[in-house]
C-alpha cells in the first residue's frame, strides 16, 4: 500500500515512515523496510527529524552490513542528521568486519557534521586503526574529536601510544604521552613498555 501511495504522490509525515518502517522490522521484514525506506529517500519524503536506528539494528542483526551502509551514506547524502547510536552500531559492524578504511570515512563525516559515538565505540574503533598500523590516521581522528568535544581519555591515549611505538615513531609517540600527561592522565606501566619497545625495535 505504502508504495502505490507514494506513487500516486501522496506526502507522509515523519511519524507515518517511522510507522510503516517500524512495522516492518517487527515483523521481521527488515529488508522490505529497508526498500521502502530507499523509496522514501528517492521521493525525497523524509526530513531531518527520520530515525533509522530501528532498520540499522535490524540490517547489522542480519548480517546485512552492506546495506546498512548503504542506507547510512544515503542519509549523509541526503543531509539527513543521523542518531549517534545507529552510527556507532554501523562503524562496530566495520571494525569488526575489518573494514577501517569505510569506518574512519564514516566517523569522520559523522564528526564532522556533529555527530558524536560513545566513548567505546571510539576507542574500538582507534584501537583496531593502531594494531594495523594507521596510527596517523587514528590519531587525526582523536583531534577531529576532540575539536568537536569528545575529549580523549587515558584508553585513547595508551592506545595511540601503543601504535606509535609498534610503527617506530618515536617523536610522534613521545608528544602523545607528553599531552597526556598535560591533560592530567597517568601514564601506566604498558604505556611505557609500549613506548620503550618502540625505541628498542627503531635502534
């Protein structure tokens, strides 16, 4: 029905998607919701105030993270302001997937546009960014947080730390531990260890 309506032209308030989608994912049509919502984007029938946390639940529950993502861009297209919750359930499916690279371009639109993910879900993400070796590019991510508000915390930093001394940078390493000490964050022993083995494996 929802499809001949729009079809026919027949506008929807935000309330009525939200029902019709909703509806669908309890029903455990997740992916007929997922269509409908696209065909909601194409007629271009959803305003700012449309939440997809229900749908990207569903999707990322049925292993359909693709489509999630799909969704999630087209939003970001659409200049549709997404809930911090189901950005962050999109970018632990991409951790977990491996996927860094489609993770970080999604952190940073979203921090860009104000959007900000838990503390966790951050610091996943800045972890598994330094055991691969993009340090650099975790550490980018750090400072576009923290210009946004969300403020580093003593994880955030021994993991950087971890990751500049795994990668043998010892410059770039020594200024994280320095800043960290400024904000008032204890360096522990690992955090040492992490950064003394750096200089033994750069020498």
């Amino acid at each position: 029905m929802a499809y001949e309506m729009l079809e026919m032209g027949i506008e929807f308030s935000v309330v009525t998607c939200e029902i019709l989608v909703d509806g669908l994912c309890r029903e455990g049509m997740v992916g007929r919701a997922c269509d409908l919502l696209l065909d909601f984007l194409r007629k271009g029938v959803l305003i700012e105030e449309f939440d997809c946390l229900n749908i990207v639940q569903g999707l990322c529950g049925i292993g359909e993270l693709n489509r999630a993502l799909e969704l999630v861009n087209k939003f970001c297209r659409k200049r549709i302001r997404l809930s911090p919750v189901a950005c962050s359930i999109v970018i632990e499916g991409l951790r977990k997937s491996k996927r860094i690279e489609d993770g970080s371009r999604l952190m940073e639109h979203m921090m860009t546009e104000g959007v900000l993910p838990d503390g966790v879900t951050f610091n996943c993400f800045i972890e598994e960014m330094c055991c691969v070796g993009r340090t650099m590019d975790a550490n980018r991510l750090r400072l576009l947080a923290s210009s946004k508000g969300l403020r580093p915390d003593g994880v955030t930093y021994n993991f950087l730390v971890f990751g500049f001394s795994k990668e043998g940078r010892k410059k770039e390493g020594e200024q994280i531990v320095d800043e960290m000490l400024d904000e008032g964050f204890i360096p522990d022993l690992a955090t040492y260890n992490s950064l003394m083995d750096g200089l033994c494996q750069r020498n």
